[in-house]
C-alpha cells in the first residue's frame, strides 16, 4: 500500500510538470520545476504537497530568465484550490459573460437620485453593495467616474423624471385654468386687440405659476414617488451593485461586467468627452454591441443636460417676467398700443433670457466638438485604464494592481466573431472592433447626439413646457369670446406652443454650435456669448412678430392663417435639419 500511495504521489508529480510545459510553453522551466515537485511528493501527504508546490511553483516561474510570464497556470490554481495573487504578473482573472445568480443585482433609481445624486458626486466607497437580487435590469448606466456628478444627476433627471414633470404641469395647469375659466376660483381682466378690435378679457393668473410648481416638484421627486408604489425603475450603477468591501464579490462582480449587461433591457450611457477614452467604458459598449447590436441604446451627453434645464428655467422666467410687464404696460400706456407694447416687451425679456443658456450652450458645443474626431480615431489600445495609469501600483494603498487591459483584448477575440466584417480581413479582433466602432457606431452616435441636436421629445418635455402652460391661460379668455375672436386667440396661442417653442432651444442650441468660437475664458468668451446672442433675439423677434402682428390685422383671417402655415413649414424645417458642424475655435 505504501509502495502504491508512492507511485501514485509521484504520477501526481509529473502529471503536474507536464502541465507547467504544456500549460508556458517553456521546457527548460518544467525540467527545474518537476525535481522540486517529485521531492515534494515524497515528503509530504498529497493535498498538502499540492498545495505547497503550487504556490512554490508559482514563485520560481514568476519570472524566468528574466522574462515575465503571462498567461497560463490554470492548472496549479484548480488543484490547489486557492486564488493566486496577481504581484508576480500571473494570474487566472479572466472576464465572464456568466453571472452567479447572488451577485445578479440592481438598485433602485431612486437610490441612485437621492440627495441630488449623493452616490454619483461622491468617490467614497459603500461598506456593501446597495442593491437586491433580481432577475432582469431595466437600465445598465455606463459612465466615466471621472466626470461632474452633478451632471450626471441632471442628465438622469431628464432622462426618466422629464416627461412624467411635463405631462404633470401640463394637466395641473389646464385644471386651474378650466376653475377660473367657470368662476370657481378669481381671475384677472386683460385687453387684447384681435383683429383692430379692443376686448377686455378673463386671463388666467394661476395656471402658469402652478404649472412651474408642479413641473419642479416632479421633476425632482418622481422616482420617490414611484417607489413608495414599488415602480421606480431598476438600474445597475457599478458602485451600488458591486459590493467594495467584500473583496472576493467585488473581483467577481468586475469580473462579471458583461453579464449584467446581458441581462439589462437598455443601455444608457452618459457621455462626457473622456467616455470613449477609457478602457472599462469601451468594453461595456463591446458587451452591448456584441448582442444588441444598436438596438436599446440612448446616449445623453451630460453637459446637454444643463443646457435644457437652463434653457427652460430662463423661459419659465422670461414668461413670468413677460406677463407681468404686459400687463403694467396695458395699464399704462392703455389699449391703443397693446401690440406694440407686447413685441417691444417680448424681444425684451427674451434678449435677458437668452444670456445664460447661449453660453451654457457655447460650452456644450465646445464638448461635443471632440466626439466626431474620438470616433473618427477610435482605438481601443489607447484607451487608459486605472491600473496602467498608475504602473499597477495603488496610489494609497502601494499594493500591486493586476493589468485589465490583456482580461479585456482576450475577451474581445473570443468575441471577434460578433465585430467582423465578411468583406474584409482584420489583423486581430482589437482591429475588427476599432473598425466596428468608426464604421457602424460613429454615424449613429453623430446623428442622435453630435452637433445641436437633442432628442425632440426632450425637448417637449423640457423647453416647451412653460410655453404650453403659457398658452393655456388663455382658456379663460376664449371660452368668453367665442367665435372668430376665439379663433383667431386660440390660433395664437396654438402657434406659440407648436411654433415659438420648439423653435427657441433649437435657435439656441445651434447659433452657439455654429460659427467660429474661441477658447479665451476672458473678455472674448464674453463677447461671442453677447454677439451669439444678438443673433439669436433677432431670429425669435421674427418669429415672435410673425405670430404675434397677424392678429390684430383687421378682419383678414386669411392672412393670419398664411402667416401661420408659413410658420409651421419654418418649424419643421429647423426641427429636421441635420446637425450642423461644430464650431472651430
């Protein structure tokens, strides 16, 4: 019996040997390895000898003649069972499609919006992961750590609180302006010349101040409001759902990235002008390609973000502005020059409001001025990583930092097949992918996001609003009037909510995007914004006078009808006119 435990520790022994040469490729290290092994084998019982030889076998092949050795050694970990630190330049990390059921989480939005997203703006680490079990994400967020926080939040404000703010306003202010249009709450008294004639009217005075309150409130508090319910919608955000304390779960949730993308029904990813420069970026947009393809995907530049926001906040304050100066004007100066105080004061207060948003929206072009170019040059082996960045070496800690960078090249050739292209030959799967991204994913990413373009159904459910709630205070007023009077209001008021505002953002958005601009923060960064603007108030004045001075033409409908097909036609051609080019500088 002992003559057989011998033979077989021995077997053991050489079995092993076989693997290191098969395993490296490297003979001459088997041949001093295997002695150690047989030695080992004799002297100690087996499972300890296995054990013991695997991490002595690890440390003389760590580096052999000089050469560090990558790849390989599988074999010594699953006989030992244990996980072999990576300080000697080995180890058995590799990347997984295939994600352990207990590690399958996702967090609710509300979580990640909470406190003006606390968790985003803030780089300190959970004691664990935040998030439940489920079977299925609703939204894989992927996002550059290293941008502003804060625009992130606005950007995921936009994206799934807008629309719900929007419709919310909307309903609130045509309830209050149904109430005083039937007496059930005061309203007050305005003149309006339509068609030469003078009427004083009932105007709703609460509709659009509601509207701007309802519009804040859910904007900023939907998701908690869906999930006192259970509804807010499950993300996956890569701090809440990768636990960072427990290092094991945290190395296999890293490890496991692509399965949460596998299992996520969209992809939203914040842009920011680092996005595609960075390695862990790129490979969750490889993992989303290599299956979906196009399909599900929404790309948000954050810096579009406070552009909207800006944009609707200085209309919801150009409006109030407007209305109450229309309405001392009218006291004053009486009904005689109603349309001329009202064009006067319109190009006023949107000369004052156009400010901030046309340079906000400057600096947003300026961002977006690098994407084409990214694209255009995309290479996946010049993406940074945390780890080369810093030499594999923790700035705090001082400990080794494995390399990302060979797990990711060596998934993307068992993914090679997903990338390539039958009519050509690539040199490696890195290529086919470079050629995937420049080819396939640039034109649409240009056509969704580049330039001034932003979503339209963005747009409604942000810089439109308070026009809509604008023109809904006229409710009261064309319930008074009826017939051709109303009509003709009613006409108005149609055409500054489908005309005036979809018009507005996209005036701004592409006066500062075109052009030539300049990267001097001082005076001349001033003078672009002031000239931009200029441009931008004559523009709006037009359209603002072409809805606004065909009403009170006497008894011609015709014309005012003429005036507003024109309109429209105008509207939809700036809608859909393709993104313009991006400003040199």
């Amino acid at each position: 019996a002992t003559q057989a435990q011998g033979q077989q520790q021995q077997q053991q022994a050489t079995t092993l040997g076989k693997n290191l040469r098969d395993s490296w490729g490297l003979r001459s290290l088997s041949a001093q390895v295997t002695p150690i092994l047989k030695r080992e084998a004799r002297e100690k019982p087996p499972a300890d000898a296995v054990r013991e030889i695997g991490h002595a076998a690890l440390d003389k092949s760590a580096r052999f003649g000089g050469v560090e050795v990558i790849g390989g050694g599988s074999t010594l970990s699953q006989l030992s069972g244990n996980k072999f630190d990576s300080t000697a330049g080995h180890s058995e990390r590799a990347l997984t499609s295939t994600l352990a059921a207990d590690l399958r989480l996702a967090v609710s939005l509300q979580v990640v919006l909470h406190r003006f997203g606390q968790e985003l703006r803030s780089s300190a680490a959970r004691h664990s992961s935040q998030g439940t079990q489920v079977e299925r994400i609703g939204t894989f967020i992927s996002h550059d750590w290293g941008s502003s926080g804060s625009l992130k939040f606005m950007a995921l404000l936009l994206r799934f609180n807008s629309r719900a703010a929007a419709v919310m306003a909307v309903g609130v202010s045509l309830v209050v302006a149904f109430l005083e249009a039937f007496h059930f709450v005061s309203c007050e008294t305005c003149i309006r010349n339509i068609g030469g004639a003078v009427y004083i009217t009932r105007e709703s005075s609460l509709s659009f101040p509601s509207g701007l309150v309802a519009y804040c409130i859910i904007l900023f508090s939907w998701q908690r409001i869906l999930s006192l319910r259970g509804r807010s919608a499950m993300v996956f955000l890569d701090k809440l759902c990768i636990d960072q304390q427990n290092e094991a779960r945290k190395e296999s949730g890293i490890l496991g990235l692509a399965g949460f993308l596998e299992i996520s029904d969209e992809l939203v990813i914040l842009w920011s002008p680092s996005y595609f420069g960075r390695l862990w970026c790129t490979y969750e947009l490889a993992s989303w390609l290599r299956f979906s393809q196009l399909k599900d995907i929404t790309v948000i530049p954050i810096h579009l973000a406070p552009v909207l926001l800006c944009i609707a906040l200085s209309m919801w304050g150009t409006l109030l502005c407007y209305i109450e100066a229309l309405t001392i004007a009218y006291s004053v100066a009486g009904s005689h020059t109603v349309e001329l105080a009202g064009l006067f004061l319109g190009s006023l207060c949107i000369t004052v409001g156009a400010i901030l948003p046309t340079h906000i929206s400057r600096h947003l072009a300026k961002s977006l001025g690098s994407l084409p170019q990214q694209l255009e040059h995309f290479s996946i082996r010049e993406a940074k990583s945390f780890c080369c960045s810093h030499k594999h070496v923790h700035p705090e800690t001082q400990k080794h930092l494995p390399c990302d960078r060979r797990l990711i090249f060596d998934m993307l050739e068992q993914w090679q097949y997903h990338f390539s292209d039958s009519r050509r030959e690539y040199a490696s799967s890195l290529d086919s992918f470079d050629f995937h991204v420049r080819q396939k994913l640039k034109p649409w990413i240009l056509r969704n996001v580049g330039g001034a373009e932003a979503p339209f159904s963005l747009l409604l459910a942000t810089t439109c609003v308070p026009f809509f709630c604008w023109t809904i205070s006229y409710i009261p007023a064309l319930i008074e009037l009826g017939g051709v009077p109303a009509f003709r209001l009613g006409l108005e008021a149609a055409l500054c909510s489908i005309v005036f505002a979809p018009c507005v953002p996209k005036i701004i958005l592409e006066i500062s995007a075109a052009g030539v601009d300049c990267e001097d923060l001082g005076r001349c960064d001033l003078l672009y914004t002031l000239l931009k603007s200029t441009a931008f108030v004559g523009l709006t004045s037009l359209i603002w006078a072409g809805i606004h001075l065909p009403l009170t033409i006497p008894e011609h409908v015709g014309w005012q009808l003429a005036s507003a097909a024109g309109l429209v036609a105008l509207t939809i051609a700036i809608v859909r006119r393709p993104n313009c080019r991006f400003p040199r500088t």
